[in-house]
C-alpha cells in the first residue's frame, strides 16, 4: 500500500484556510470556514455527485474523507474533528473516474470500523472495511452477502441510532432495476441480506432513491420512477419507511407494504408527469422536531422554467413548496452524467425559537456555479435568502455532507471541488483539482 502522510505547516494552513462571515438580513448569521485537504480527480464530477453516501464521516473525535486522485487511485483522509491538519493514505484500490457513476461511499459503524465501496456502474461489488476501528488501513475486497453482487450501482450507507449500517444498491440497470437492502450488525460483524427486491420495477422500470434515518431509528424512503435510460422519463415522487431496521415497511398512514412495492402498491406522495425535467436522486432528512423533508427540482406544469422544490407532510397531508428563484429555461433528456446548470439539492432541517428552519444547498449558474445555500427560518414561510457560501466556481458540483457531524452537533462540512462534467458521460479533460472542506453552522 503506497501511503502518504502530509502535515500542512503553518504557512500552509494560511494559506488554504479562507474564513469569512457571510451576514444576512435579521437574525442570520452564518461562519464559514474553507479547508484544503489535497488534490483529486477533476475532469468527471465523480468525487462531487449528490448520491455520495457519504463522501465525509465523523467518528467519535475524528472525521474521514475520500476522493478519487489523478492517478485514479482510492484515497482517504482523516483528521481531529475541525482540525487544519489531515492525515492521507493512498490506499491500494483504483476506479474508473471517466464514469461519474463510480464514485466511493464511506460509513463508519457504531464500534469505529470504516466501510468503504467503489466504482460501480453495473458492476460486481468492491467492498472492503477498515482492520481496527479508526484506521485508515483498509483489508482486501470481500463479499458482504455473496448474493445479488454481480450488477451494483449507487451503493449507499446509512447508519441507525444502535450503530448498525444499512446498504442500499441497485441490482440490474437505469429502467430495469430492483432495489437490494442489506443490514450490518456490530454485535456479529456480520451482513445479511433484509430485500434482494426491496422496489420491483417488474422488468419495465426502476426506483431513483433517496433515504435517511432519525433519531427514533426510523428509516425513511422516498423514490421516482424511471421508465427507460432517458432522464425525461422520470415521474412521480412516492414514500416507504421502516421502524424495525428495515425488516417491513410501511406508508405514511402506517399501512403495511407487501413487498416488493411495486408502481401499482406505492404511496404516492407528489403526482409529477413524465417529460417534467424531474431530476433523480437528490436528497432527504429527518427533522429534530419529527418533520420529514424531502428535495428536488422540476418543472410544473404551468411554469416553463424548474424549480427547486421541497415536500413535507404538515402532520397530516403531504405538502410542496416551490422555491421559485430560478430564471433560466433548460431541459433533461438522454441518458448518462448530465451536464445540468443546477445541481441537484442537499437539505437541512432544524429547530430554533419553535419555529422550523430549513437550509438547502445548491449550485447554479445564475450564481457563476459558486456553493449557495438558500434558507427559510419558518417551513411556514415562503420567504428564502439565498447567499454564497464561497466565492470562487465549483462548475459541476454537487453538495454531498457529513451527517453523522450534523446529528451528533449541528455543524455542516461539505465535500467540496471543483470539477468538471461532460453531457452523457463525457470527460471534460482538466487538472486535478484542490479537493476542500466547507465548515458551516447556522448560528
């Protein structure tokens, strides 16, 4: 294993930190601090994708990143949580970074070991965990289950409140796909495998998913369907969640699914036609008040132009709001990575002066692609201020963060580089570029 260890000198920690305030109206008052950490891949948008579950992980005192190099090689970093310095290791695993699909997700159990998988499009799964809790000394590739392996796509770690982790992928391809849940247990160290079809797409479909857990130990799932490999047959968003580590799942009305879910059995929370710029794979959270969030953009159809939305249940029905601060017309359509002039979303949701706040990070051209975030100190409200959290262009980026950080303290880090993407997976042929930490906590 090639290993490198860099210690940031004092000049160098000048240099690659930019600390500001960004003060908006009223209350708001927001400290952002920009970490460097090193360089990485940069001509795909593999390392800054939205469906990093998740790109940065804190454990106890100490916080881990992974990215992919120039070299296409599988790296990770570890720090004390808010610290200057990192700790890089290249460890002995490569990927294909031409293809934005295979990115790398990171997790770190309730004892400390670190799970890792990458590089899959349809292909047999890489997994590997760390030798001892803590380390960045990761063992050889192994099996989690030995079953439905062969064809992963968007493997995602979730962590439940007792430790334990779920594993959520895609067995089969874009429009003909099921969806696989595994669990880990840290009492046996063993996975086992809950659904080898979970969402049936009855060979005519599959589900684009996003999911969270709370602090109830909840596990919550929304999902659009897709019809074929094109982007523009997306439509409709439906929900499940699960109260018993995913053995069975429910609707939001606590009805019991008979599994697989299927498109005829689904809840369907937000009716959104094909042809509707409807992205896929965005974001979802679990409010502290019990609240339920979910993320996304669209077109509706009396508007020309998508919006980013946000769906919540109100405690009894499911409701939309529409952040309506984008002017540009685009459209999605064809298959593969798409070059989007906005990103796809990531939420936050907390409560202050009993009043529900959400934070919605973004990129958009409009800004000159920089890292935004929009904020609405009442759900109730549909007042949201928009600022940039950063000053310089990430192109094609997309916010992915560190959960276990925001439960366990309510601070935000972000992923952050800047990175270039091609339309239907092309390569846009660059430097690598300086990947970075965004340190953020609503005040």
């Amino acid at each position: 294993m090639d290993t490198r260890i860099r210690w940031i000198t004092f000049f160098t920690v000048i240099n690659s930190i930019v600390s500001f305030s960004l003060h908006a109206q009223g209350n708001n008052n927001y400290l952002v601090n920009l970490v460097n950490v090193d360089s990485g891949w940069a001509s795909t948008s593999i390392n800054t994708v939205v469906f990093r579950k998740n790109s940065l992980v804190t454990w106890k005192n100490y916080q881990f990143i992974a990215y992919y190099d120039a070299e296409k090689n599988v790296v990770l970093g570890k720090r004390k949580t808010g610290a200057d310095v990192w700790e890089i290791r290249r460890t002995k695993y490569k990927g294909h970074p031409e293809d934005a699909h295979n990115s790398i997700s990171i997790m770190a159990d309730g004892d400390g070991y670190l799970h890792m998988t990458w590089d899959h499009h349809n292909d047999p799964l890489n997994y590997c965990k760390s030798k001892s809790p803590g380390s960045m000394e990761m063992s050889d590739k192994i099996l989690m289950t030995g079953k439905n392996e062969q064809r992963v796509t968007y493997p995602e770690f979730y962590k439940l409140k007792n430790g334990n982790l779920l594993f959520f992928y895609r067995n089969g391809e874009s429009g003909k796909g099921n969806l696989i849940l595994n669990r880990y247990d840290v009492q046996t160290k063993q996975w086992t495998q809950l659904h080898d079809n979970l969402i049936d797409g009855e060979g005519k479909r599959n589900a684009y998913w996003q999911a969270c857990t709370d602090n109830k130990g909840n596990i919550h799932l929304s999902w659009v369907w897709r019809e074929s490999p094109d982007v523009a047959s997306n439509h409709d968003l439906c929900y499940a969640y699960s109260n018993d580590e995913g053995k069975t799942w429910l609707t939001s009305s606590n009805k019991k699914y008979e599994l697989p879910v299927t498109a005829a059995s689904a809840e369907y929370i937000c009716r959104i036609p094909q042809n509707s710029d409807l992205i896929n794979q965005t974001s979802m959270v679990a409010g502290a008040a019990g609240g339920l969030y979910i993320a996304s953009y669209w077109r509706d159809k009396e508007d020309s132009i998508p919006q980013y939305h946000v769906v919540y249940k109100d405690g009894k029905d499911w409701q939309v709001k529409k952040l309506n601060f984008h002017k540009t017309k685009f459209s999605l359509s064809g298959g593969g990575t798409k070059r989007i002039p906005i990103s796809r979303p990531q939420l936050i949701s907390w409560l202050s002066y009993n009043k529900i706040h959400l934070a919605l990070f973004f990129r958009d051209e409009e800004r000159g692609n920089k890292v935004s975030v929009a904020v609405a100190n009442d759900i109730l409200s549909d007042q949201w201020e928009i600022k940039d959290l950063a000053g310089v262009a990430v192109n094609a980026w997309e916010p992915s963060y560190d959960t276990e950080l925001w439960q366990q303290k309510q601070v935000i880090n972000l992923f952050v580089q800047k990175t270039e993407q091609g339309d239907g997976e092309k390569q846009v042929t660059t430097p690598s570029q300086m990947v970075k930490v965004l340190e953020w906590k609503p005040l």
